[in-house]
C-alpha cells in the first residue's frame, strides 16, 4: 500500500480504495469472527445496535463489534488502518470510535440514501474518515458503495430524517452530480475503502445472489466537538424510528 500517495488522493477525491491489505486468510478468519460474533450477540442486541432488513431476519447492520469482541477491537486498532487515518492526519490524536457490520445481504439488501456520515456524527471541524473492509466482493451487480467524488469539499450539507431503519438521516436536497460524480467502490475480499466524514456516499439495492459485506471503523481526531444541539434533535428522530439504543446511524 502506497500510503503517501493514497492519502494525497484522500484529500483531493475525499474516499480512497487500497488493494489488497488484509490477505485471504485473514479475511476468512475476519468471516468466521463475524459469523461467531452474530451466533453469540445478535439476538441479545437492543434495537438500534443492530437493524433487519424487511424480512425481520436478515442481518442489515450491527453496531459496535469492538465493544463487545476482542477480536473486533484489535481489528480496529490493526496498524493497517489506525496508520492509515494517522497518515491521512498526521498532525491530529486519532482515535478510532466504533465499528460496524454492514451486511448488504444477497436478494435482499435495501438502499442506503445519500448522506454524510457527519450528518450523523456533527463532528467539527470534520476530521474523521470511515474506514471499510470488504469482506466479499463489492461490484456493480451487488450495489457497490458509491462516493462522489470531490463532495467532503462542500462542508457539512443538511440532512433530514429519511424513515430509513438503520440510516436515519439522508441529504436534505441532491448535489449536482456533474461537479461531483458518484463513483463506484469495487473491491476484492481485503481492500480496504476509507471516505472522509463530509463525502456524500449511497448504494442502492442488491438484488444479486452475492452479499456485499463489510466492516467498517470510524478514526476520528479526538480533539473534534460535536454540535450537541443538532445532535439532540437527531437522536430525537433515532429514537423514534426505532427505539432502544441511539446514537448511530
Ligand atoms: O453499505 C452501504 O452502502 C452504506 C455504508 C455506509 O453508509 C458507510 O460505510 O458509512
């Protein structure tokens, strides 16, 4: 992984693919954590740290792994991707926040409205990055994730409540598409896709017969404040969409 120039690259387009970083073994040790931590968790989870798709079966998404699993935290501390934020904010004390399942599950895995991911967080200033490891196959036919490119530059936009469980908050009007394209993140089992906090993103259904799963961390800097007025209100609307815990997406 070249980091010097993935980080140049994070700073123009605001997301970055590194190939290959975890190995195939890794991967498939990462996959039998991931199948143990939903055996052993998912149903003692309270509503808000894990969302079903339609079905009220299909694991959605599952917060916060790290909390609960060893095996999870060291994954977020990994130098791979703690070095990266660092390299992307050299001068800042980065931090990782939590870490997330987002399963996008073959057949039936539903849209992601466009938003920010400091819609949610109201960190500021916006010094903060998710970072994803592609557990499967992200393609065009599985709903790949798509970054518009160039977007972290128009600062924090408005957001909205979308009703969406899961991604509770959308963009509250579209951004013009020709001065930030929408780019689809393809990986392979083991890339790595990091989007700064301000990148608008979305992906639409997955109506393929692959998942199109991934793990994904927030690194912050720990010296950001979040605007706790707009946040109360959000997390107003969280509790009301779908109760338990709140303060996700
Ligand atoms: O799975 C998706 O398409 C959306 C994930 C997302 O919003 C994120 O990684 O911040």
């Amino acid at each position: 992984m070249d980091v010097n120039k993935l980080t140049e690259q994070f700073h123009l387009d605001g997301f970055i693919i590194a190939k290959k970083v975890f190995t195939v073994d890794e991967v498939n040790r990462i996959d039998e954590a991931l199948t143990a931590h939903i055996t052993n968790f998912a149903a003692t989870l309270c509503a808000g740290d894990i969302f079903y798709e339609p079905d009220g079966k299909t694991i959605k998404s599952m917060f916060r792994l790290d909390r609960r699993d060893k095996f999870f935290a060291d994954l977020t501390q990994d130098p791979r991707q703690l070095g990266l934020a660092k390299a992307i904010y050299p001068s800042e004390p980065m931090e990782s926040t939590y870490m997330t399942y987002f399963g996008k599950a073959a057949g039936d895995g539903t849209p992601a409205p466009p938003h920010q991911d400091n819609g949610f967080a109201l960190w500021e200033p916006p010094l903060g990055m998710n970072i994803s490891i592609a557990i499967d196959p992200h393609t065009l036919n599985n709903a790949a994730m798509r970054c518009n490119r160039g977007s972290h530059r128009l600062g924090l936009l408005d957001h909205t409540s979308s009703g969406v469980p899961g991604f509770s908050q959308k963009l509250a009007a579209s951004i013009d598409e020709s001065l930030y394209p929408a780019v689809a993140c393809l990986m392979e089992p083991g890339d790595l896709m990091v989007h700064h906090i301000n990148t608008v993103h979305f992906s639409g259904a997955n109506r393929s017969t692959q998942s199109r799963r991934m793990l994904t961390t927030g690194y912050w800097s720990s010296r950001v404040k979040r605007d706790e007025v707009r946040y109360a209100v959000i997390q107003a609307e969280r509790l009301r969409l779908h109760g338990g815990v709140a303060d996700v997406k």
